[in-house]
C-alpha cells in the first residue's frame, strides 16, 4: 500500500490524538487464538502507530490501554496484559528512544504488580528528555475515578491552606487531573466498531471530535490514520461558538 503523502494533501493534523484501542479479542477470535495473542499484535500495532503519528507531526498522543474495569477480566487475561506491558517496554525502550518518544502513563498505577509498576516508572524517568512526540498510556485509568482523585486533592489543599475555594475554575481544575499540563485532544479515534466513550478522557473530550472506525484494533493502519485525519480536517470546530 502506498504511504500516505502529507505534501500533496492538506490535512489538519490534532496536536493530540486520543485513541481508545478496541478490537484485540475479535481479532484473535476470528483467528481461532486466545485473547492474549490480540493484545500482542494491538501491542504491536501500537508500536509503528506512534511512529506513523510522529511522521504526522501529532505532537501528543493518549492511548486507553487498561481501565480500572479490565481489573474483572478473567485473571490469566489481566496477567497476560500486564506481562505484555513489561515486554514492551523492556524490548522497545531504545527503539521509542531513537523515535524520540517521551512516556507517560496516567491512571492508578500503583494498582499494578510490582514488576509492571518498576517497568512503566522506569520508562516514564528514563524517557522524560525526548521530545519528537509524547505517548500517554492510560493504565489503570477510569475517567470518574480520575476525576474524584481530583476534588479529594483540591479539597485537600483547601482544607491545608495552599488553596482558596473560589479559585477554583476550569484551567485549576484540569491541573489536578492525570493529563495536567497536556493540551485536550482534538480528536478521538475509537477502533473495533463500538461508539461510546467508555469512561475515557470525560473532562478532557468536552469539544473534541470523534471518529469511530469498524476496523479491528491490530488492524487499524497508517492508511486508516491518515483517512481518520482526512475527515477531521474537514470538520469545523466552533467550541460552542457561532
Ligand atoms: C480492548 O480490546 C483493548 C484492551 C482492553 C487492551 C488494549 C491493549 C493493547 C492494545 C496493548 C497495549 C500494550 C501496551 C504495551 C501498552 P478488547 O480486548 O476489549 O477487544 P474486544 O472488544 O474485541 O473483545
């Protein structure tokens, strides 16, 4: 398939992309395979996906990849997801470091095993000098959880001192959130044919499009990016505005 040309096409590129990843145990299923092999190639379509996001010049990128209620996942799942994560990281460390790619993961991640925990805090410190592109993984995240996290903090700077009640407003707010200091995403794309939100970003998505794709997750390809792209530059964003 022919690579995606950016000089010819004038497409409007999100300065961050949020993609909920749906679609592994389908696609392991129409293969006769158990779920685990479905995470594996979503892992690794993850993989070139930050490297076709970089080629677009996305400068954020924020990935669902475990919630806090794939925790009631049958346990050789859970386990299996959570070996992956360590593989991953462990095999393209200097693979994402080449690509320039900074890591951080968002969620409640001190719910992880103690092996998986050491490996995602290590890869978030040893990436924090990259640049080209940053790649957000939200483990462990539910979005109400999230947002509960955040007014128990701010209550408790209140209650402390270090805050006044009426500061609080929209951007203070966002500051006690998993995504402080990163922009909102200005398109969602969920693959594998479902179109709800799932818990995901529900602050952060206030004004941001949606693109649903029927296209299994390890399935989904620099093809189907650069199309998602197509149709959000087509669209008009007004932010409640005339
Ligand atoms: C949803 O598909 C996907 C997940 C719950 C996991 C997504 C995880 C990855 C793509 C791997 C991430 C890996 C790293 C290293 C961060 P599903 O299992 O619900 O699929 P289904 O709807 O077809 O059953």
């Amino acid at each position: 398939m022919k690579s995606p040309n950016l000089s010819q096409d004038k497409i409007k590129i999100p300065k961050h992309l949020a993609v909920i990843m749906d679609g592994n145990g389908r696609w392991a299923k129409k293969r006769f395979l158990p779920r685990k092999f479905g995470h594996r190639a979503g892992a690794e379509n993850l993989r070139q996906f930050i490297r076709w996001c970089a080629d677009f010049s996305i400068k954020y990128v924020t990935v669902y990849a475990f919630s806090t209620e794939n925790w009631q996942r049958p346990d050789d799942e859970v386990q299996s997801l959570m070996k992956l994560i360590v593989e991953f990281f462990g095999k393209y460390n200097r693979e994402l470091e080449e690509e320039g790619v900074r890591l951080q993961f968002l969620g409640k991640i001190e719910d992880l095993p103690e092996k998986s925990l050491a490996t995602v805090k290590r890869a978030e410190e040893e990436s924090k000098n990259r640049n080209r592109i940053t790649l957000n993984i939200a483990l462990s995240y539910g979005s109400r959880q999230e947002i509960i996290r955040a007014t128990k903090a701010f209550t408790a700077d209140v209650i402390s001192g270090n805050r006044e009640i009426e500061e609080l407003n929209q951007e203070v707010f966002s500051s006690y959130l998993y995504t402080q200091g990163l922009p909102d995403p200005d398109l969602l794309i969920r693959t594998g044919g479902e179109q709800r939100i799932s818990n995901f970003l529900l602050w952060q998505l206030s004004y941001c499009e949606f693109y649903f794709s029927d296209i299994l997750w390890p399935d989904f390809k620099k093809n189907d990016l650069k199309e998602a792209l197509m149709e959000f530059s087509d669209r008009e964003r007004r932010f409640g505005g005339v």
